[in-house]
C-alpha cells in the first residue's frame, strides 16, 4: 500500500456516517483528519466514537488546511455545489454524493470551477462497484453475447423513507431512479429518448409534495436498444434489485443477493432466506470500494472512473424524465441540454 491520503468528510448524516465509519474501520488509504457538519453535535459524536480530532461547523474553516488532500461531500444535496466549488477552489480534490445538484446550471458551474482548478471529481455511484453488476457489464462489452437489444433494470425499496427526506429528496427520478439512470449508461452507453410514468399508489403524502411512489421509465439508447426501469418505494419482502441485459445471442443477469444461502423445506414447501433490508446492507462493500478507489486515484494521479460528466448525465435523464411524465409523451434527450443552453 502506498502513502495514505489525508481527508476530510462534510456533512455526517446518514449517507455520510456510513462513508466516515468505513474511511476510518475499513480504508486504510485514508487519514481521516476532520469531519464538518452544521449540526456540530453530531459530527462530535461521531469524532469521539472514531478517534478524530477535529470536528467544525463551517466548512470553510478547512479550506485553508494544507494538510487536506481531498474531502467526501456528503451534505444535503441543495448544499453539494457550493460547498464543492470551495473545495475545488482550494485546490482539494472531491469526491461528492449523487446527484451534484438538482439543477444543470449549478453543475455546470461546478465542473467549469472544477475543470479549471485541475483537481479530480468523483461521483458517488455505488452500484457501478457492485461486483454483479459489474461482472454483467464485463460480459456484454466483450461481445460474446452479440450486441444488446433490452435492458431491465428492477429497484424497489423495502419502505417509504421518511417524509423529512423526501421533502428535500428531489423526487423519485433525482433521488433514486437516479442510480437506474446511471446504470443504464453504465451496461449499454448513452440514452437518446425517455418516456415515464409515475403514480402514488403506497404514500399519499408525497402526492402533497409533487412526487410519486410507483414509476416505470422507457428508454431508447443511442445503439437502438431499449431500456425498461421499474421503481417502487416499497417492496415488503425486502430490498429488491435486479438487472438484465438480453442480447442477440444471449442474456446476462444479476439476481438478488439473499441475506445467506440458507434455505429451508416443510410441509408448506421450500423457503429462502430474506433479501437485505436496505442499501447500507445490500451494497456496504460497494461504499468502500468507490471511496478507496477515488483515493488511489488521488494518490496516484489517475482519472477518477465516475466523472462529474457522468453525474450530470444522470441528472439530465431525470429531468427528461421528470419532463416526460408531466407532458405525457417521449422526451428527447436533447430537450433537456436544449434548455440550459
């Protein structure tokens, strides 16, 4: 292993305690040397749980600390651009949590201050580390199984997250179709066309919010294959994440993964063991994974493997989408760039 890169984490809600717990138990690459969150308390207790020793409330106390190499920004997402211009201007390399911002202009405006202060940016797409997923990508990229003509991709959460989260969530296709999107490209390559629906059918409280629980997106990619994605925000036997890649000459598929292996026979018949509760459980090797690998690439200058292009293209797929469902009809992809130029 070579030196370790000195970071700091901002922001340590949920997303971000999972990822500080994990530098400081699970990656020895980092030196994790300062956390930041505007709740200081909670930064506090998570500081004397690991053994950090400096804890601020403003990110900007930090900037200046040339110690720091890079920072994992895993703030609420309406605060993901600002704070990640100020690292990028303090010349910190960033690794930020999907999405970068809720609109294009604000990314936009990141990656030029990014772009022109030469330091790395990395998205935080977990499932791309996934070890099935990956294998499957693996697979139809060699072409073995001839050129892909459907992809379907299954995500259902085991429950509604609660309604102080989905206030400030984005919706369902900035929130968590998001990482459908991203797969997509990731599996087949670029989409060219998105046509979704969505509904409540579980929460009727998030009619009150503009948003759905239950959507379901075409998409037509570039290459002319076509792209089915289902999403419902609760799935009551569990954590539901499923992906498929039909080709000409074959398919390639990852199933769920089962808590275990264990199944069981009885009068009643067989029985198999429950999926994973939620994504901290489902893809926790997948969180260490992305964040070890954005500080080898920090440490080695190399490129990062999931770029601030890519998470704008995510972005623009679930305002295409977002687009689609309100108008009722198939969304160019174009129509969205079209509109912040």
């Amino acid at each position: 292993m070579g030196r370790r890169v000195n970071l700091a984490v901002v922001g340590t809600g949920r997303m971000g305690s999972v990822h500080v717990r994990n530098v400081a138990r699970l990656i020895p690459e980092a030196n994790l040397v300062a956390l930041c969150d505007l709740r200081l308390e909670v930064a506090q207790a998570l500081a004397d749980e690991l053994g950090i020793r400096r804890v601020v409330k403003d990110h900007r106390d930090l900037l200046t600390d040339k110690d720091i190499e890079a920072v994992l920004v895993t703030a609420s997402t309406d605060a993901h651009a600002a704070i990640m211009k100020d690292w990028a201007k303090a010349g910190k390399h960033i690794f930020c949590e999907k999405p970068l911002a809720m609109d294009l202009a604000s990314i936009d405006e990141v990656l030029r201050v990014v772009k022109e202060s030469g330091v790395k940016l990395q998205v935080g797409f977990n499932r791309r580390f996934d070890r099935s997923f990956r294998r499957v990508r693996e697979i139809v990229a060699s072409g073995r199984l001839g050129r892909p003509s459907l992809l379907r991709i299954t995500n259902r959460d085991p429950e509604v997250p609660a309604m102080e989260f989905m206030r400030l969530s984005g919706g369902m296709f900035l929130d968590m179709t998001i990482h459908d999107f991203d797969m997509a490209r990731f599996q087949v390559g670029e989409v060219e066309e998105v046509y979704a629906a969505g509904c409540v059918l579980i929460e009727p409280a998030l009619a009150e919010l503009g948003d759905i629980d239950t959507g379901a997106v075409i998409l037509k990619f570039a290459g002319g294959a076509l792209g089915l994605i289902d999403n419902s925000r609760k799935a009551v036997y569990g954590y539901d994440q499923r992906l498929e890649v039909f080709c000409a000459e074959g398919v390639a598929m990852a199933e769920n993964e089962s808590e275990t292996t264990l199944s069981m026979g009885d009068v009643d018949g067989f029985h198999a063991s429950r999926l994973p509760h939620f994504f901290m459980q489902r893809f926790a090797s997948c969180y260490v994974d992305e964040v070890r690998q954005f500080l080898e690439c920090v440490r080695d200058d190399r490129p990062v493997p999931i770029t601030g292009a890519d998470g704008r293209a995510a972005v623009v797929l679930g305002h295409a989408a977002f687009k689609s469902m309100r108008e009722n009809r198939p969304v160019r992809v174009s129509e969205i760039r079209a509109e912040t130029t």
